[in-house]
C-alpha cells in the first residue's frame, strides 16, 4: 500500500496533457475575429470613400437646366470666357462657358490661382451653384492645358 502522502497513480485520477495550455486559443480566436472585422469595416470606408469623392463633372448649360444641382457640390468645367478673368478681393471672378457657347456661370474663385487662367483655356473648379452665381471652393481651380496653339505653352 501507497503512503498516504503518495499521489494517486490510477488512470481514473491521472491528469489529461491540456492541448491548449492557457487557453490561448479560446482568447485568440475571439481577437483574429474582431482584428478581421477592423480591416473588413477600414476597406468599406476606404471604398465609400472613394466612390463619395468622385463626382460628376457638369458644363455649364447643364447646371443651368439640372436646377436639382443647385446648391449641391459639384464639378464644373467649361472654357474660360473671353476677357471674363476680373480680380476681387481674396480671388478672382471669371465666368465658364460651354464649348458651343450655350451656357455661362459666372464663377467666383478663392484661392491659388493657375498662372493659365486666361479667356480659352478649359478649367475645371468645384463648389456649389445659388441659381445665380457659381461660389467656387479654395484651391479647387485646375487649368487644363492642351487647347491653345502649339506655339503657345500653357
């Protein structure tokens, strides 16, 4: 007989090897999910982001007709009217045109103002349109080059 002290050998009393020692794997399971859950929700406002940043760009003659643009940020493109280029306090005013010429809004732009922003050239600016006049957003204003002579550099 044993001593009383001894510590019992039967396989009924004998501990089992745990497979998981510190039950790593009942905390990590739970934290590789939340950790997938971060990155799936990240790419999702990645995307919407991106999406909600782009928007179409509109001619003049369109956000004169769309009257449900109106108020509404957009993007506006056009040629830039012949002697329409006036300064104002804190910018400059100038109005856009269709290439046909059968719009005009007349845009007023604070900000960095492109050195080729000029009657002619196309630019394209974003902001909102009150029904009357185009309030352009700072530093939104980008002169598109490749419409005059090719003598004449942008």
């Amino acid at each position: 007989m044993p001593p009383a002290d001894a510590a019992p050998t039967s396989a009924a009393h004998r501990r089992k090897p745990n497979p998981d020692p510190g039950g790593r794997r009942g905390r990590l399971l739970p934290k590789s999910g939340v950790v997938v859950a971060i990155l799936i929700a990240a790419a999702a406002v990645i995307v919407h982001g991106s999406f909600r940043g782009s928007s179409r760009v509109e001619t003049p003659s369109t956000l004169l007709a769309d009257h449900s643009l109106w108020g509404s940020r957009i993007r506006l493109a056009g040629l830039v009217g012949t002697g329409s280029v006036k300064p104002r306090p804190g910018g400059v005013q100038f109005a856009i045109e269709d290439e046909g010429g059968t719009g005009r809004v007349t845009v007023h732009y604070a900000g960095d103002i492109p050195n080729e922003l000029r009657g002619g050239r196309v630019v394209d600016v974003t902001g909102a349109f009150d029904g009357r006049e185009f309030e352009a957003q700072p530093n939104t204003l980008v002169a598109i080059c490749g419409r005059s002579p090719r003598q004449e550099h942008c």
